[in-house]
C-alpha cells in the first residue's frame, strides 16, 4: 500500500509541474501582430535644422518662426521612419487597453492620450513581438524626415515647403485655422482625424504636419547651447487644435511626460 501511495503521489507532482510548465511557456507567448506597422526608408544627410524670423536674407527665413527653432547644421544617418502615426488598433494589441480620448474607427484613428512610460511599455512589447527595434525619433531625424529628406533636396522643396508636403497646410495636414489669414479656414474640426487621408510628403510620409502631436526622444532645450529643462521633453508637428504656425516643420514644443488628448506618436525602427 505505502508503495502504491508513493506512486499516486509522484504521478499527481508530474501533472502538476507538467500544468506549472505549460501556464509558464503560455505567458512567454510571443503577442500576435495582425497590424504591422509601415515604416519608409529615409536616407541619412547633413542639413540646417530650424528657421528664423531676424534676416530676411538669412538661412532658412521665415517670418513665422519662434526664437527657439535656432538654425544650425545637423547630420543624421539612415534610418525607416513610421509611414503612418501609430493606430488605436496597433496599441491595443500590444497593450490591451484603448486610452484614447476620441473613438471611431481604432484601425485607422491615431492613439493619443498616452504617457512617455505607457509608450515605453509599448515599444517594449511591439521589439519582443516583432523582433524589430523600434523607438521614438529625435528631433533632428524627426524634422529631416518631415522636411522630405534626400528627395526633397533633389527637387528643391527641402527649406521651401513650411509644412511637410506642400506649403498649403490644407493639403497635408489638420490644423484648427491661420495665424495671419483670417480668410483660411482650419479643417481639424475638434477631433482626431484618420491617418493617410492628406498627400503625403516627398518621402511617401503621411501626418507629420497636424492631427496629433508627436513625441521626440529629446528632452528639450530652448536653445542649442541650454541645458535640457528636463523633465520637459520635446513635441513636434502640431495637432487638430493649433493654428497653422504651430504645425510647421520646424514648430517646437515642449511638455512633460504625462498624457494628453492631442498627443501620440510615431515610430522610427532601426
């Protein structure tokens, strides 16, 4: 009898570990990706970042500018820059949850209204269920991609386009109406809009100019040479509630890592 009790027990310990194994290998399981996110190739280069309003006669002139888009020379390398600002969709499948402050169509509305450690938490879970390295573009990658790279300074549009397609701010983007035309109408209707609706700029990039604004890695500095304000960190790009000067594409702006409704992001994979 104490043989077969022995023998019972150590079966009953084998199903045990076996089911403990079976949970553990399940919660390892890498997430599906049924929304892969689109990504377009931009070519490195040197350019000068920024514009300023002091000389009309000046590199990258104009009249709009703020004094913290300071004019100075930057290289980047290559690197694939998100077609598209991440969908509601695209985060929910990494993440669970839809934090989004306006609701529609998820496969194709920009998430918004989420904080710098809930997308860190994001990129986290989208490298692991791609094997891809994503993260957030800095401020000089992410101007020289809205600029229109190295296509752009082969058709000469690079310093001449303000916003990122065109130097009508209508076709490329949401904005709420004109700074110094009362007559433009803005089109950003209080909302959100669906990605790839306007032209795309010289590199096949949707977005970058209105709808939501868009995180940068850096944390900002008002000027080249200051200190970063941290833990202010920088935004670019504009959004459906700004005016058309903020949605330039050398507009800066600053804000603190907690979640806001006219806020997302997009992607940069190395």
């Amino acid at each position: 009898m104490k043989k077969n009790y022995l023998s019972n027990l150590t079966m009953v310990v084998v199903v045990l570990i076996a089911a403990c194994t079976i949970t553990v290998t399940s919660c390892k399981k890498k997430r599906e990706v049924k929304n892969p996110y689109e990504v377009v190739f931009v070519e490195g280069g040197t350019y000068w970042m920024g514009s300023q309003s002091d000389s009309i006669n000046g590199r990258n002139y104009d009249p709009l500018a703020w004094d913290n888009e300071d004019v100075h020379e930057v290289t980047v390398g290559s690197f694939y820059m998100g077609k598209y600002e991440v969908t509601q969709t695209q985060w929910i499948e990494m993440m669970g949850v839809n934090p989004s402050y306006f609701r529609g169509n998820a496969d194709i509305l920009p998430i918004e209204n989420i904080s710098f450690s809930d997308i860190e938490e994001f990129i986290k879970r989208l490298n692991e269920a791609t094997g891809k390295t994503y993260r957030l573009p800095t401020e000089e990658e992410w101007e020289y991609a809205a600029r229109g790279g190295q296509p752009a300074m082969a058709d000469s549009t690079f310093y001449t386009f303000k916003y990122s397609g065109s130097n009508r701010i209508a076709e490329v983007g949401w904005f709420e109406g004109s700074i110094t035309d009362p007559t433009v109408i803005g089109n950003g209707m209080h909302t959100t809009h669906a990605i790839g609706e306007k032209f795309a700029n010289q590199l096949g990039i949707y977005d970058m100019t209105g709808n939501v604004r868009e995180w940068c890695s850096n944390l900002y500095t008002e000027h080249i040479n200051s200190i970063p304000a941290g833990p202010l960190r920088v935004q670019r790009g504009g959004c459906w509630n700004y005016l058309d000067r903020g949605c330039r594409n050398t507009s800066r702006y600053n804000g603190s890592d907690n979640a806001d409704f006219t806020l997302g992001l997009r992607l940069v994979q190395e």
